[in-house]
C-alpha cells in the first residue's frame, strides 16, 4: 500500500524503534525488499537516489514499477516511495511523476538559502500529499558523486528547519555514506540528543547505517532516530551472492545463465538483509 512517510515515522517515534529506508537500483531489489517486508509485516521505506533513477530509466518509470508492483504483488503493509538526497529539480519532478515522500538536500548550501529552498518543496509536496525530509550538515562520504565533509549538525539550524514544516529531518551526527574507515570516531550522542530537544519530537533519520555497530543503532533510536537509511550493505550482500554464483560456475551448468537464475542469490541475499536490519531496528508487526 503505497503511502507517504509521515504517518509511519511519528508511529515509530512514539514507539521507539526504526523504519529501514532500503536503496532500490532494479526491479530484483523493488521485490526483494516489498516481499520481505510484507513478510515481516513491516512498514518500509523505498529509496531511490537521483542517479539510481536515472538508472532505470527516469523518475516515472520507477513510481509506475512500483505502483504496479505494489498492486501485483499485494502489498499490504504501508510503503513509501523517497527520493534520497534530492535537488530542488529532483524533488519537483519526483513530486510531479508520483512519488509518495521526497528529501530535500540542501545541505550543500548556504543555511539561509537551505532553509528558503526547503521551506518551498514543503509547500509544493504537503499539497500534493508527500512527506518531506530535509538535511542540515552534510553526512560524510560519498553518494553518487557528492562528497560530504560528515559535519555535526547546529541544534538551533535544525530547529529553524524543523520549524518549515518538514517531516522527518536527516541531521549529521558523525556519520558517513559508504563502508566506515578503521579510524571513524563514532556517533555524536550529544549533539543528537541537543538536536532531538531542539526539534520537539520530529522523527530524526539516521543515514549510512551500514557499519554502524549494533549499540549505537539502538542507542541513536532511544534519542529519536526513526528512520535509518541503508544502501552500501545490500550493494555489497548482492555483488558478493553474485559473485559466489559465478565463481562456483553455476551460469555455465544447464539454464545457469538465465538472469532468472543468476540473479537470485543477490536477490535472496538482500531479502537475508532487509530481514536483519528490520529485527535490528526494531521495525517488525509494526504495520
Ligand atoms: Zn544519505
């Protein structure tokens, strides 16, 4: 059931625990990740980033694969589809093509033309029925191209950006897009605990939540966190069932090469995946 994300992430605010947004780059991992959470009977949050979307062919072709998929596959659970780290022109074709939730990243920006961009896709996605999410200092690593610098977000900036109207707010809190260095110092539990005061009770997001260990995932979610992005983790899970498929020579036995065939193990791996990370955060018969 395709909704924005509103609704399911003040639930899981209020209950203390966290909904997975999974990054979608196919139609094998649309269905991995819709099947397993209706499996779980989870609400889920489909990502899709502005070159993912490029990838399957543009914006409108994702919502219409998803929308039918939805429909065919008789998904019961709440399901939205985002945009991830979307530009102003992002956001507005997203909107337009059928989305459900868009995030807006500004972060890149000066904070006051941030706070004015955002305070506009507010407006243009709340009447059409979408969530918003907005961004202030930019998470670290790298996402199609854009290298953040992983700052520690300002309490009272996001105070003035919850104040837009927005719905959830992604708040850089020491974490990073992509695999952790050995050296990564860790989230910043006190700049996240001034953010969730300063920000009164909207759901905050958690992204790069590959690598990030156990106990600071749930202690991140005790502080506010109902929404935590995960994407490398199902990249890799993939690439290396893949890998495993091909090295043991299974494309060339019988009907082996079948795309049907050979990409199944990625395609259960990433179900393997959704799986984990839902018990982790908490997020299972919460639909
Ligand atoms: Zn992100």
């Amino acid at each position: 059931m395709l909704v924005n994300a509103a609704e399911m992430l003040k639930k899981a605010r209020a209950g203390q625990y966290a909904i997975g947004q999974f990054n979608i780059n196919n139609l094998e991992w649309t269905k991995a990740v819709l099947l397993t959470a209706q499996e779980l009977k989870s609400p889920v949050i489909l990502g899709v980033s502005e070159g993912a979307g490029k990838y399957m062919g543009g914006f409108k072709t994702v919502a219409a694969m998803v929308a039918a998929m939805d429909e065919d596959l008789k998904i019961s659970v709440p399901v939205a589809l985002h945009l991830d780290h979307g530009s102003y022109d992002g956001c507005v074709a997203c909107i337009e093509a059928g989305f459900t939730s868009v995030m807006f990243d500004g972060s890149h920006d000066p904070f006051d033309v941030n706070l004015a961009k955002t305070r506009e896709i507010v407006a243009l996605a709340h009447k059409r029925g979408l969530s918003v999410e907005a961004e202030v200092g930019s998470i670290g690593g790298e996402e199609d191209g854009v290298i953040g610098a992983g700052e520690i977000a300002d309490a009272d900036e996001c105070r003035q950006l919850a104040e837009t109207g927005i719905d959830f707010l992604a708040a850089g809190i020491g974490n990073i897009h992509g695999v952790y260095p050995d050296n990564w110092k860790g989230l910043d539990f006190e700049a996240l605990e001034a953010i969730s005061k300063s920000t009164g009770g909207i759901p905050l997001v958690l992204h790069g939540g590959t690598g990030i260990p156990e106990d600071m995932i749930k202690k991140s979610i005790g502080l506010g966190v109902s929404k935590i992005n995960v994407n490398t983790e199902c990249q890799l899970v993939f690439a290396a069932a893949t890998r495993k498929y091909i090295e043991e020579g299974k494309d060339l036995q019988g009907k082996g090469f079948d795309p049907r065939k050979l990409l199944a193990p990625g395609t259960e791996a990433i179900k393997q995946t959704v799986r984990e990370k839902t018990a982790l955060f908490g997020g299972g018969n919460k639909a």
